[in-house]
C-alpha cells in the first residue's frame, strides 16, 4: 500500500505541476509527460528514503 499512496499522491502533485507551468509559457497539456516525470519522482522518492537513516546514529545518542 505504501507504494501505491506514494505514486498516487505524487501523480496528482506533478500533474499539478505540469498542469500549471504549461499554462505558464503557453503550451499543451501533455499527460505523458506527467505520467513519465511522476514515475521517476516516486523512484526517486524511494532511493532517497531507503538512503536517509530511520533512526538517530549512536554519537546523536550518546551525550
């Protein structure tokens, strides 16, 4: 479910996104290309969360 609800809520936002800046410098809509760029932000949403540490490190723990 988590990779589910992470897609999603990211599909939505980059479509936004994409909605808004092609209003901006007067271009078409294109859904593909908001489906392509949703696609490599969850990626990348979940390479950088599988990098950050869950925890504190042992020194942060010591005091």
């Amino acid at each position: 479910m988590r990779f589910f609800w992470t897609f999603f809520w990211t599909f939505l936002l980059v479509q936004m996104i994409n909605y808004v800046v092609s209003s901006m410098i007067g271009t078409a809509f294109d859904l593909k290309t908001g489906s392509i760029l949703a696609v490599a932000a969850t990626i990348l949403i979940f390479i950088v969360a599988s990098i950050i540490p869950e925890g504190p490190s042992e020194k942060e723990a010591i005091h």
